[in-house]
C-alpha cells in the first residue's frame, strides 16, 4: 500500500526523524527541510527564503534535487504528482505507419541513451516530426509539443491526428485553450499557462528548439518537471548564445547529421550552390561608397578610443553617440543597396526563362523587393500581409502545379509546410546559417532530380562577407 504525502510525514514527525518535504508553490518548487542539510551538490539550483526557512527553486529541477536528496540518504516527502503514463485506451490506439530510416532511428537511440533528453539536429525535410511521432509511441507518456507557429501547431494536430492516430489532440494556442493527454501548444500559450501544467506531462518536444532559450519562452521548459525533453531543429545555435542554455532546459546535442551525408546515403535530392556575382550600376556604386565612406570614417576613431572593438561596440555607443547611430544608419542603407542591386532584378528573368519547366521559389529579405519581383513578373507572393488563407491557397496551387513559381521574405523559412520545388533563388538574406539551412530544405526531400539553390550577391560588397558566413555549412560534407 502507498502511503500518502500526509500521512508519511505524520509518521516521520511521530517518530522525531528528519525529513525534507518537496511540493509545488505558484511557479516554483519547494524544498522545506526539517534539519540541516548539506546542500553544496545543488546550491546553485536553490534560493533561501530565510523567513519561511525554505528553499525555492525551478520546477524543472524537480528530478535532479530529489535524486540529490536520496543520495544523501535523507528522508523525502514529495508532494509533486508524477503520474505520467497516457490512459491505456490512448495508448493503445497510438500506431505508426512508417519505418524510420536508419539516421532517425540513430538519433532516437542516441536520445533515449541520454535518459530521454536532449536535441537531435537534423536537415529541414528530413523528417524531424516522425522521429518526435515515435518518441511519443514509445515512451507512451502525457507529452506536450511546443512550437512557434500557428501553421505549425496544425501541422502538428493533423500528423498526430492522421499518422500516430491519437484519438483526440489537445490545442492551446490560436484561441483554443484545450488541455489532453498529447497536447500541442505555440510557444506563447505553453509559457503563459506553464504554471497551471507544471505535473500534467511527462515528455516535453520542442520544435524549432532555438525559440526555447529567449527570456521569456523558456518558460516553457523551467515550470515544467517532465524528466524526458526532446528538442528539435536544424541549427539550434543562436547568435546571442543563449543556445548553450538548452543543455539545462532540455539536455546537449544528443545527434546531428548534415545535408551532404542524407545526401550521400540517398534520403534526401542531390544538390548544388550556384553563386552569381552582380555589379552595383555607376549610381549604386556611388551611392554605395559615399555610405560606405561614412561608416568606415567612424571606425576609424573608434579605433583610436576602443581598440580591439567588435560590432556589437558601435551598437552599444548608439544609447549616447549620435556619430554611432549616424554610421549605423549609412550602414544599413549600403547594405539595402547592395541587396537590392537592379541587376539581380535583371538576372532573375534569365534565371526563371532557364528554369521555366521547374518549381522555384524565389527569396528576398525584403518586402518592397518581394512585390517589385511579383509585379515584374507576375509571379505569386507570400510576406507577412498575406492572409493565411490567401496563403494556403497559394501553397496549394504551387503544389498541385497550377503555377510554378513563388516569391516570398522570411514568412516561409520556418513553421509553414511549404510543398516541394527543385530550385531555389535568394535574391537576398541574412549572413544566418539557420535562415540559408532552412531555404536549402525547401527544395530537398527524397527525390530523384538535382535541387538547385542560387544565390545572386553583389560583386565587392559587404554581401560578400553575408554570403560566405551562411554558406558554412554547406562545407560539412
């Protein structure tokens, strides 16, 4: 017979022993000793509250400080509910019709080897979700997937739903605040409502996992005590190195393969990285030089006063250097310049007469050059106007082939299902290898013809250097 809480510390109380006692307060855990303890193993985890004599700390500790404890040999009393099994009738029902490949099926073992924590990277398009749907199968615990989109959070329902047949998926998010067994949630909805959900899962997936470690969707990971967290992306690095966070919050890389290697072994299309150089015409060059001028006129003194700066110096100075703000401003208008040189224009219609047989989607960090390039050509477009059923009208007439060819900014790199094409143009980008990683996986999936990805840049500019950062992993062969 299992003894309550309650009734256990009765007895520890009847008995003079010592005990410390483990429950739930708002939005964080408890520890209340009744003794002193020796805590050295776990300080960093816990803060005193001298007034209550207690010990707060993240819900996502849970596990670690009570394992903690009971090597310590120090008689626990926990207040925290960990009933984690799906009921039978769901998990019962739970049936996936796909054998993984031999790549998923590595990254699932080397997760569940990792106690059923940690981040498995893989290629966009080769197949992070299934590998998530066995995970779930498996373990057949209460699981709760986070993601950043609402496009997303559908997809998710509709592979839970049609492919790992559960029979009814909860859905907190877009208006709904349903809470099931197998719940998916956007990343706002879980960190608002995470206080309210802290013992309800024991499994926790993450897509798109680089979402996870900003101030506040982290949330969703530290009010939560489920043991197994499973993260998913194709980069989890973030450039403000929050990433290294996500060894706490869901556990360190546990696998991670490359574009070239799925490519190699025949799971995703054989492709190729076309660079096209363009010139700035007489008066973009002009233009282009006098704001580059002004920029490097200013590093120039900040050489003298702050050697050794780095960029994030001149962005710092501009809270009270108005010479600072000035030279970030020239900055940016090169940098529009240069990615939104005429010629790229000019190339793009040579480019969609040589694919004018293929899908293609073109690509442009910027809005105003994605309608310029739809009114030119007549082309389809997708940016953040586009309504989402506008959007998905779109999407589907691309894929069924009514019309071959999309223009879009950065709506479609991420959380949108966008169907297959076989070439890719980026008219412009950022220097992120996410972003560039992400456009690459919009045109590779298990098929037979070549993909094509061109970039167009602009010829001695600072593009070169945008170009050459994002093209990095595209060297890991």
């Amino acid at each position: 017979m299992v003894l309550s809480p309650n009734l256990q510390k009765e007895i520890l109380q009847l008995q003079g022993t010592k005990f410390a006692e483990l429950y739930l307060q708002k939005s964080d855990l408890i520890l209340k000793p009744t003794g002193f303890l020796q805590l050295s193993g776990i300080k960093s985890l816990l803060i005193y509250n001298a007034e209550d004599r207690i010990f707060h700390a993240r819900p996502m500790n849970f596990f670690i400080i009570r394992k903690f404890l009971e090597k310590q040999g120090y008689p626990i009393i926990s207040h925290v509910k960990e009933i984690f099994d799906l009921p039978f009738e769901i998990k019962e029902a739970l049936y996936l019709d796909y054998v993984l490949r031999k790549y998923q099926e590595d990254a699932l073992n080397r997760w569940l080897g990792a106690s059923g924590r940690g981040v498995v990277v893989l290629p966009t398009g080769a197949g992070k979700t299934v590998l998530a749907l066995e995970a779930i199968r498996r373990l057949g615990l209460k699981t709760l997937i986070v993601v950043p989109t609402i496009d997303l959070l559908n997809q998710w329902r509709e592979e839970l739903e049609n492919r790992l047949h559960v029979p009814e998926v909860g859905i907190l998010g877009g208006g709904s605040k349903i809470v099931n067994p197998i719940t998916v949630a956007t990343y706002d909805s879980a960190s608002l409502m995470a206080h309210k959900l802290t013992e309800l899962f024991g499994l926790l997936i993450f897509d798109e996992v680089h979402h996870l470690p900003s101030p506040t969707y982290r949330l969703a990971a530290e009010l939560f005590i489920a043991p197994h967290r499973l993260g998913l992306s194709a980069t989890p690095e973030r450039y403000d190195e929050l990433h290294r966070d996500l060894d706490q919050l869901v556990g360190q890389v546990v696998y991670r393969i490359s574009p070239r290697l799925l490519e190699q072994d025949g799971y995703l299309s054989p492709y190729r990285i076309e660079t096209i150089q363009v010139d700035l015409t007489p008066e973009e060059k002009t233009q282009y030089d006098e704001h580059m001028a002004i920029f490097r006129s200013y590093t120039k003194k900040l050489d003298d006063i702050e050697p050794g700066w780095q960029f994030e110096t001149i962005v710092e100075r501009t809270i009270f250097d108005q010479d600072a703000r000035r030279a970030l401003s020239h900055l940016e208008k090169a940098r529009r310049i240069a990615l939104e040189a005429s010629e790229k224009i000019n190339y793009v219609e040579k480019l969609l007469h040589k694919y004018r047989e293929e899908k293609v989607i073109i690509f442009c960090r910027y809005t105003r050059v994605v309608e310029k390039i739809s009114d030119i050509f007549g082309i389809p477009l997708i940016t953040h106007k586009t309504k989402a059923a506008e959007r998905q009208a779109i999407l589907s007439a691309f894929k069924e082939g009514h019309f071959t060819k999309i223009t879009t900014g950065h709506v479609l790199d991420e959380g949108v299902d966008v169907p297959d094409a076989s070439v890719g143009i980026i008219i412009s980008g950022s220097g992120s290898k996410r972003e560039f990683i992400q456009r690459l996986g919009r045109l590779l999936r298990p098929q037979k013809e070549e993909a094509v990805l061109v970039e167009i840049i602009t010829k001695a500019t600072l593009e070169d250097g945008l170009a050459r950062r994002r093209r990095q992993i595209d060297k890991t062969r």
